[in-house]
C-alpha cells in the first residue's frame, strides 16, 4: 500500500536535508530588496512584472507562455520492497531541465521542462522556482495561477497544501504564497480576502461554510470573467487567521483511502486568494498642514489594482483497476477522471490554436478557464513517482506537462480609479484642517484675552498713577497759595497798624523813613508773587510730564489693538480657505457624478451612425425658390407672394431632394417673422414640417424643419399644436438620432421654447422631451448647450410659478430626470448665456422646498451662495440670496458649514 507521506497529515519528504543547488531556471524569482528594515508594502514596488519577464526571455522569449516544472516523489517504503529488483522508470537531469522516461533498459524517451526537480528538492526551492513568480505578478495586479498535476500518491498535496505546523521547513506553496502576499501588502491601504472550495463530483462546495454545498458559475457576457458570487470569502489581516482557514478547509475536503493512498483526495481544492492594492506615488500625496501652495489643486486619480491569486490542487488521475475503487468511490473515481479529461481536451485545443475550446465540458474547465490561454500567469507543477509498475501513468502525466507547455496567456493589469479613497483622503485632510484651525482659533482668543487683560491693568495703573499726581500737586499749591495769602493779610494788617500809630503829620525825616519801610513791603511782596509764579509754572510742567506718559500709554494701547486686528484677519484668512476647501470637496463630488454620466452617453454615441440622401434635380416651378435663397435675387417675402404660400408648402413633399430643401428653407425664413407664422399653420405647414421630421433621414431637411418649428414654438399658440401633432415625440426622436451640431441647434431650441409653457409640463415629461433635452449635452457644442440651459430654466420656471400657485408637489422632474449633475457642473460656465441660464434655473428650483435636501446632496448650495455674492446681475443675485434666506432647511446646512451671507 503506498504511503501517505506527502499528505498534511503526516510524514516528511525524503531528502529535504539533502538539498541540491541547481542554478537558476526560467522560474527563478528576481533578488529580494536590498533593505529588510522596510516597512511591509511600503517601499516594494515592481514594474510590469519586469523581472519575470526578463527571466523567462532566455528560454523562449514568449513571457505569456505556461510555465511547467516536473517533481519527482522519493519511493516510499512499499516501493523500496516491491521494486528493490527493478531501476527506477525516471531518470532526472535537473542540471539540464530535462527527463528520462525509461521504456525498457536500453530504450528511453526524453523530455524537456522549465523546471526539474530531483526528490531531493526543499519545499522552499519548489517555491521559489514554481510559485514565487506567480506571487509577484500577482502583487503587480495580474492574475495567477499555480496547478498541481498527477497520478494519485505522487504528492501534489504535499507540495501545494502542507502546513508544516511542526516543521516550517515542510510548508506548502498555499502558506509561503500567504507570507509573501502579507509581507508585501500594506494592511491600511491593501486588502486580500480568501475563499476555499472544493470541486465535487461536479458540484462546487464551500470548504469554510460546509453547508453552502452548490455553488453557481457566474460569467460576465461582456468580458467573459468568472466569478463565484455565493463563495465564502473571509477577509486575511496575519498568517495565523490565514492556517486556521486552511485547517478548517482541510478538515472538510473529502478523502478515501485507496490501494494507491491511505488519504486520496476524493475532490479538486481550489484556494482563491483576492487582493486590492492601491498604488500611491509621490503624485498622490495630499498637502501637509505646513505646506504653502494652493489646497484647492486637484489631486491626482488614485488606482486601485485587482488581482487573484488561485491555487488549485487538483484530485489525482487513477485507474480503476489499479486503485481498487468500487461502490460509491468508483462514481467518485468515474467524475475525477471526467473532469480531468475535459482539461486534457481543452489544453490540446489551445495548444493546437483549435478554433474551438471545449470550456463548457466540466466546471473545472470553466473555473481555469482564466488560467489556459486568459489572462492569468499561470505555473503548473506535475508530480511523478519514479515506480516501473506505474509507468503508464507517469508517461501521461508526462505528456500533459508538454501539452501544456505549448499554451500562451495574454497578461494584463485590472486597474480601476479608486474614488472612494480620494473622497475619503480628503476628508481626513479636511478634518486635520479643521482640528488645526481651531486650535488656532483657541489660541488666537486665549492671545487676544491675555492682551486684553494687560493692556487694561497698564491703562488703570496709568490713570491712577496720575490722578493721585495731579491730586498731591493740586493740595501743595493750594496750601502754598493760603500760606502766601495769609503772610500778606498778616502784613497788610501790620503796616495798617503801623500808618495809624505813627501820625501822618510828622517831620520830614520821620516821613521818609516811613516812606522807606513801605518800599520795603511792597518789593517784598512783588518777591513773594515771582515765587508763587514760579511754583505755578513747575506745576504745570509736571502736569504736562504727566500728561505725556498717559498719551504714551494710550499709544501702546492702540498697538495691542492692531496686533489684535491682524490676528483677527489671519483667523478670517483661515476661515475663508477653509470655506474653499469644503466648496472643492462638494465640486469633486458633482464631477464624480458628471464623470458617469458622461460615460452613458458616450457608449451611446459610439453605437449610433448617420446616414443621408443623395440629391436629384429640381422642379423647374422650384428655380425660384432656389435662385432666392442662392443669388438673393428676391426678397423671400416677395418670393412667398409671387409664388404662393400654398405651392411652397407643395414643395415640402416633393420627391426631388434639392427642392424640398429649398422649400424648407424658405418656409424657415417666413416663420422667423411673427406676421407669417399664422398663415404658415393655417395653411397646414406646421403638419408638413413634423411630416419632414417623421418621414425623412436627410440630415439637412430635419436641421430646417427643427429650425422651422422652433420659430413657430415661440408663438404661444403654436405650442399647443405642436404637442397636439405629437411634436414633442418627434422632435425627441430626433435629438437621440441626430449627430450635427446645428441640427441639435435647432431641436433645442424648439424645445426650449416649449419648456416655457405652463400646460405643457407633463407632456414634455411624459414624451421624453426632458430626457432628449438633456441627452442633447453630449454634443458638446456652445450653441447646443446654451438652448439646453435656456430650455432648463424655462422649465424650472414653470415648475416654480405651479409650486407657488398649489397646482404642483413633489420633487422637480428635472431633478428625476437626473438634471441636476449638469446643472451644477456648468452654473459657473465660462460662456455667460449659459452661466445665466443655469444660475436662474437653480434659483427657481430652490424655491421649492421639497427639492432643497436633493440640491445640497448634489452640491448646488455652494452654487448658490456663489451666485448670491458673484453673480454679475443684480436681479439674480438678490433672487438668490432671497431663496436661502426664506427655506429652512437651506438656512440649517450653512449654519452648520458656517456659511454666511
């Protein structure tokens, strides 16, 4: 009975201490980075897959082509009794890439492989040389395939689901392709999910969710991708999370125990490893907080790779009579070599580029049907043993490696633009800006407070410094003046005394002595009075001194009012550019819906095609017609007259093209004048006209006759007819049909006209003459986009005006018709007529109340506040800011974004 030592159970390979050093091979993986202190997925970045390619360029130079390794398993210990007499049927010359399949002792075929592994070969280097680049092309967001091929017993699920619990040496490519993908993968940024199934008598089982038991195939009709949408897939953040999976797994797979194995793997195991990873380059970063260039700059489109890495250990090949199956084990037996003849068939197809690959065969085909001739890098290995009983069986395993040699992938990267990641990287930064300002804002009032408080101290300190000053100088000289005043009472009342004593009549000389004393007085109170003076004048000074230091401290009080003025303009600042950002925000949000809905009409467009009518002669009562239009030889009203109104409309019906596009030019002409118009519809030329639109592919008769009935719908009373005849029908066939800008011109325009009429709302919703409105943006083209802005806001005016009056509820239909991405994208157009239009038709539709939450999810309020304070009409500008003002819930979303008017 053979052994069961390539199982995960137990057992060890033979020779793994004896490995041998070949030199590297077409497999071999690119050196690893020069710095193993870098952080995981922060700095492996890889190019194309450029180094397995280059590898690969030695052996063939086909870097798409299945790449095939052969394994030879040691003889186990049944072997080594039963076959001691016999040599071995293979003979390997790893050195070479090649093997010997021995027929007898003196005849052998040989074979060529990418890769020969000897039985010596570690776990470890069949890794390497089988998987690895596999590995690294799926890290480079291609998918992958890694196959184990062969007889039972052979030891392909040793070689591709070991775990190596106890001895790590002995893990498989399922658990080193994990620790790979995990070391280079960023746990922020990347993601990688796995899914484990098992390929069941032709039912696909869910080996971690035992009873999800029939799994369906789902294809894309488009791409032709395969997916799994009711597989179990659990998401893998370290290896531990990753082995208990795969025990799980394992512990479900089905197994039997045959002659050739005690563990037969009884079912396919197919191990699906997905990966999201987002590539950042230098490009991709967002500005700091220190950074002092513009945040409004658009950041670049971030990618997001997605790749599958899937590793499938396929059931092993036997034959009945040698594996002894019976009972339910032979339909076990019976559907695993059904499937795997279904690969065989496919494989000899691709490799014969057969013009038909039977894929539909077995599920197994289909699920590889990425892997064989898709657009996965694929790497098969075969596993042989080397017993001569088994020859057979290792010459067709032999065989299918050759096959499968000759099968080539076209590899290519899925790569999608990951707006979800910039919304979310800007609102991180938005938010970071937003925590900065405040602190700086709290410290701003903390610095304003902390002046405040000083300032005022200094100012009080001043104040009472020179008013206790003033005071003390104000007591000193009034106590100086009384003391002065009372020393010349004093003096006065003793000369008195002395005049009264002494008689008046004395002699001479006693007269002049007292004339003398009096002299004496007298300079002696003209000294005082210079004195007081004097002290007057000190006083003075130093009230002016202090005078001085209080305007000094005054002028220190208006500095610490300016420093508080800048620090209140560079808060301001902040606050503005924080307004901007949040607007910038909104922008990128309406682009992103504008961007899909640009994409629709594209794929639209691309499927239409135009077609024309060739020209005949004319109808010699048509000369005129045509001379008048050609050589202006007559007036076209003068035309009209001499001719008549009746034979021009004639004309319309004609089968001559060139006269019917004369006929139509001059009835265009006649309705661009009012005074025509009614005779014009009396006469039955509005019948013929939609007539034209109805009946003819002409691209020049549609673009008159659009043109005609736009002048006729600026007639109130025209419009009705129009929409009575079916008009609006007809003129919304021809929006989706036309190509020709001025063709588109004219229809817009016509519908426009009829936008602005009250009684013709549902009908224009209701005949698609809203949708073909909007579809008509796809041209491009000014004049075209113009009618469309005049047409919207004619529209939302009426809808406005019914609202008011109660003939209306509900949301705007332009809103349902998906109006509202186009409109906020082009309300700051650069061409002015439709920058008005639109500005007013965003005004009318926040009138309505119920429109006001879809407004501001689209980011129509920041238009609007825009228009309240940029718009070059005064009329709109009021409209708008009016419209704010008066809705609620407006009103509520800018105080809660800080918005002021």
């Amino acid at each position: 009975m053979a052994s069961n030592a390539y199982r995960n159970g137990t057992g060890t390979h033979k020779g793994a201490h004896n490995t041998l050093n070949i030199k590297s091979s077409s497999f071999k993986s690119r050196p690893p980075p020069p710095s193993s202190n870098q952080s995981p997925g922060s700095s492996l970045r890889r190019t194309s897959s450029a180094s397995f390619t280059t590898a690969t360029s030695g052996c063939d130079g086909v870097p798409g082509r299945v790449r095939v390794a052969v394994r030879l398993r040691p003889r186990n210990a049944e072997e080594s009794l039963a076959d001691a007499d016999f040599a071995d049927c293979v003979e390997v010359q790893p050195e070479l890439k090649r093997l010997k399949l021995r027929k007898n002792n003196w005849d052998s075929e040989t074979y060529e492989f990418d890769e020969v592994l000897t039985e010596f070969a570690s776990q470890k280097r069949v890794y390497e040389v089988v998987a690895k680049p596999v590995v690294e092309s799926v890290l480079d967001g291609y998918n992958g395939t890694v196959m184990a091929y062969g007889q039972t017993g052979t030891g392909k699920t040793f070689t591709l689901g070991r775990l190596g619990e106890e001895d790590t040496s002995a893990r498989g490519i399922m658990v080193r392709s994990m620790e790979e993908i995990l070391a280079n993968v960023s746990p922020k940024m990347d993601s990688i999910s796995v899914s484990y199934l098992q390929l069941y008598m032709e039912t696909i089982q869910d080996l971690l969710d035992p009873a999800n038991d029939n799994i369906s195939i789902v294809e894309d009709p488009k791409t032709g991708d395969v997916s799994l949408p009711g597989a179990t897939q659990v998401d893998i953040r370290d290896e531990q999370s990753f082995l208990y999976l795969l025990r799980i797994g394992e512990a479900h797979r089905i197994a039997a125990n045959t002659k050739l194995n005690t563990e037969s793997s009884r079912s396919h195991a197919i191990l699906m490893i997905y990966i999201k990873k987002s590539v950042l380059g230098e490009e991709d970063a967002i500005p700091s907080e220190t950074d002092k260039s513009s945040h409004l700059a658009k950041p670049p489109k971030p990618l997001v790779r997605k790749s599958k890495l899937v590793l499938v250990d396929l059931a092993g090949s036997e034959r009945i009579h040698k594996s002894g199956s019976e009972g339910h084990m032979l339909e076990e037996a019976k559907s695993i070599n059904l499937s795997l003849s279904a690969l065989g068939k496919c494989i000899n197809a691709l490799a014969e580029n057969s013009a038909h690959v039977p894929v539909r065969d077995s599920k197994l085909t289909r699920l590889l049907r990425d892997s064989f001739g898709g657009t996965a890098r694929t790497s098969l290995v075969v596993t042989i043993g080397p017993s001569p009983r088994h020859r057979g069986e290792t010459a067709s395993t032999i065989l299918f490696g050759q096959r499968a040699m000759k099968v080539e992938n076209m590899l290519r990267i899925k790569e999608e633009f990951d707006y979800k990641t910039l919304a979310r990287r800007l609102e991180i930064q938005l938010d970071k800006l937003i925590a900065e300002n405040e602190r700086q804002q709290k410290a701003f009032d903390d610095e304003v407070e902390r002046i405040n408080l000083e300032a005022q101290n200094r100012i009080s300190e001043v104040e009472r410094n020179f008013t206790n000053a003033l005071e003390k100088e104000r007591l000193n000289c009034q106590i100086e003046y009384m003391e002065s005043v009372k020393k010349l009472e004093e003096k006065m009342v003793e000369n008195q005394r002395k005049h009264e004593h002494d008689g008046f009549m004395k002699d001479k000389c006693n007269g002049e002595g007292h004339d003398f004393s009096i002299v004496e007085d007298v300079t002696e109170v003209k000294r005082m009075l210079e004195k007081e003076i004097h002290m007057r004048k000190e006083a003075e000074e130093e009230v002016n001194k202090l005078k001085c230091q209080l305007g000094q401290c005054r002028d220190s009080r208006a500095g610490g009012a300016s420093e508080i003025l800048n620090l209140q303009k560079a808060l301001e600042d902040d606050v503005d550019q924080k307004k901007k950002l949040e607007e910038e925000i909104i922008i990128l949000r309406s682009q992103m819906l504008q961007l899909t809905f640009e994409a629709d009409q594209m794929r639209t467009y691309l499927g239409r095609s135009v077609s024309g009518n060739a020209y005949t002669g004319l109808d010699s009562p048509m000369s005129q017609v045509r001379d008048s239009l050609n050589g202006h030889k007559t007036p076209v009203a003068a035309l009209s007259e001499q001719v008549g109104l009746q034979k021009i409309l004639a004309f319309l019906e004609s089968e001559d093209a060139n006269v019917r596009i004369h006929a139509v030019k001059v009835v265009a002409n006649l309705a661009a004048e009012e005074a025509n118009q009614e005779r014009i519809v009396e006469a039955g030329g509005l019948t013929s006209l939609l007539m034209l639109l109805r009946d003819y592919e002409d691209e020049t008769v549609r673009r008159l006759a659009a043109g005609a009935i736009a002048n006729l719908a600026m007639n109130e009373a025209n419009q009705e007819l129009i929409m009575v005849q079916g008009g609006i029908s007809l003129l919304s066939m021809t929006a989706s049909d036309a190509e020709d800008p001025q063709t588109l011109r004219m229809v817009s325009g016509a519908l426009a006209n009829l936008c602005g009429n009250d009684k013709l709302q549902a009908k224009l919703r209701s005949e698609g003459g809203i949708k073909a409105l909007l579809g008509m943006v796809r041209c491009g083209h000014p004049d075209v986009l113009s009618q469309v802005a005049r047409g919207i806001a004619n529209f939302a005016k009426c809808e406005s005006r019914a609202s008011t009056n109660g003939i209306k509820s509900g949301r705007s239909l332009l809103i349902e018709d998906g109006a509202l991405p186009w409109i906020v994208q082009h309300a700051n157009d650069n061409s002015a007529p439709i920058r008005r239009h639109i500005e007013l038709a965003l005004c009318h539709l926040a009138q309505h109340e119920v429109n006001a939450k879809d407004m501001i999810s689209g980011g129509a309020l920041w238009e609007l506040v825009r228009i309240s304070r940029d718009c070059s009409r005064e009329d709109i500008r009021s409209l708008a800011r009016r419209t704010l003002n008066s809705s609620p819930v407006f009103r509520a979303e800018m105080l809660r974004l800080r918005i002021e008017l």
